[in-house]
C-alpha cells in the first residue's frame, strides 16, 4: 500500500500510460475509519483493479463554530484498517496544498443543498461539492462509493457529477449500524457513555415512524409527530430537524409513499448526530 501525500505525485499516477484500462475506484473520507468506511472499501475492492482512498478533513465543509479543531484523527489506525480492505493507494493531502492562499473557486449544487443539513450548515454543501470535485481531478476515479448516512450529500454528488458530466460512477453504499442501531459515525467518538445510550433516540424514531409506515400509515404530520415524540423522550436530546421529504428531489411531501425519505439531525450533548431511513427499502 503506496502513501501519497503530494497532488502532483496523486494525479501522476492516475493519468499514466501504465494505468491502461486498469478502473480507478475511490473511497473519499476525512479519516477515523469506522466499519462503515470498512464497508465502503470493501465493495471499493471488487469494483475495480485500483482502489484509492483518501483522508483529509476539509476545512471549507465546517462552518465557524463547527467541530474541524476537535475531528477526531486516528492515521495509523486508518492506515491499518485500509491495509486490511485492500487498500492500493491512500492519498492524504494537506490543507495547505489543497487550498492555497490565491484559491477563490468553488463547486454550488442550488436547490438540493437548501433544506436539511443545507439549511443548518450554511456553505456546507459548497465545501463538499468543491472538495469531492478537485479530488474527482486529482484522483480521476472510474468509480467513487459514499455512504447513505450522508443522504444528502450522496444527492448532492449524484446531481454535480451528473450535471458537470464527469464520467464516473457514483455508488450509495448502505448505512452501516452498531448491534443497538446506532449509525455508524466518527462522531461517535465524541459521545460519552452517558450521551451514546441517549444516541439511541435516532434510531428509535427512524423505528417507530417505519413501523407506522408498514402498518399503512402515509400522513406525513402523523409520521413526524411521532418520530418527534420519541426524540422528545430523550432528556439529552435537542432535535436539530426531523423532516420527510421526496427521497430523489428532496422536496417537501404531505403524503409519504416507498422511496421517500425520513431525515433526523439530533444534538446529543456538544454532538450533532445524523440518520435517515428510506421508506420501503431495509433499514
Ligand atoms: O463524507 C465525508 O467524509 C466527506 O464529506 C467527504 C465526502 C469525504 C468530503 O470531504
């Protein structure tokens, strides 16, 4: 497993004769791999003959009061779990490189990065769609896998790499779960063990408006009210949203239907948690 700190080193390798029809795939993150980046470069590995992962925490994706000074790093531990995927090249650029002094470009996808996280994290999105966008250059991957827990940036990055018709294939790998439920995520690790059983209430809520659904319930104020009162529960807890939207558009819906989306953004503590379940499809 080669290391490759270096942008021009990166793309080298990627656009070199000797790459001939060998398929680039690529797993984006910012590090602190958790089984669900396991999972992410799993698939990664059957995808194709090279498979690329890269660590680097965007600055430009946190606003001002975000966690970007406290996101937890772990890079031997990252490298030892890559090892163990299959992992051929991992590519950790610095911040310093990624976004010299003289940069001013950015990547906005309009209308699905308003609601949801968009709405509570102004400039996010863009930070997102700006970063994936230079690593899609740097790394000129035939394929790239992201996780459904981000459902929201996965849209986001369906619709840019569409919309700018970049030539790779976007693949949405599943929530991946503790045994209790609780999504997988870096964030995680800010939890006390106090706050990780208050956590739960994501995932109880996501439960109870997906039994409601299976029973025949389709209104979505009822479906709401009640994944709300099971957050609400939870001393904890401070809801950030819960919200059902169209699952492609992500537009607001009176009528729930399969396909559409139920979206938490939960504070547990100094922790903003995510979640989400799609309505007909597993859990
Ligand atoms: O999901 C993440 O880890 C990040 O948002 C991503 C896609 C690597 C961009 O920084």
């Amino acid at each position: 497993m080669k290391i490759i700190n270096s942008i021009i080193a990166m793309q080298a390798l990627a656009i070199a004769p000797e790459r001939g029809e060998r398929r680039i795939v690529f797993v984006p993150t910012m590090g602190y791999l958790h089984e669900g980046h396991a999972s992410l470069l799993r698939e990664g590995r059957k995808r194709g003959e090279v498979l690329v992962l890269s660590i680097f925490v965007n600055p430009i994706q946190f606003g001002v009061h975000e966690d970007l000074d406290r996101y937890p790093r772990d890079l031997e531990n990252d490298c030892r779990i890559a090892a163990e995927c299959g992992v051929d090249i991992v590519f950790i650029p610095t911040a310093a490189e990624m976004y010299p002094p003289a940069f001013q470009t950015g990547v906005t996808v309009r209308d699905l990065a308003l609601p949801l996280c968009g709405a509570r994290r102004p400039g996010h999105f863009d930070g997102v769609a700006t970063v994936v966008t230079k690593l899609f250059n740097i790394v000129r991957p035939d394929v790239a896998l992201f996780g459904c827990k981000d459902y929201q940036q996965l849209a986001v990055i369906r619709r840019m790499t569409s919309d700018l018709n970049l030539p790779i294939e976007i693949v949405g790998m599943p929530i991946v779960r503790e045994a209790d439920g609780l999504a997988m995520s870096s964030r995680n690790a800010y939890l006390s063990p106090h706050e990780r059983q208050s956590a739960l209430c994501l995932i109880r809520a996501i439960r109870k408006a997906r039994e409601l659904f299976t029973t025949g319930e389709r209104s979505v104020a009822v479906l709401l009210h009640e994944a709300r009162a099971v957050i609400e529960k939870e001393p904890a807890a401070v809801i950030d949203y819960v919200e059902i939207r169209d699952g492609e558009l992500l537009n607001e819906l009176e009528v729930a239907d399969s396909g559409t989306l139920l979206a938490v953004a939960v504070k547990i503590g100094q922790t903003r948690l995510i979640d989400n379940t799609v309505f007909g499809e597993e859990l």
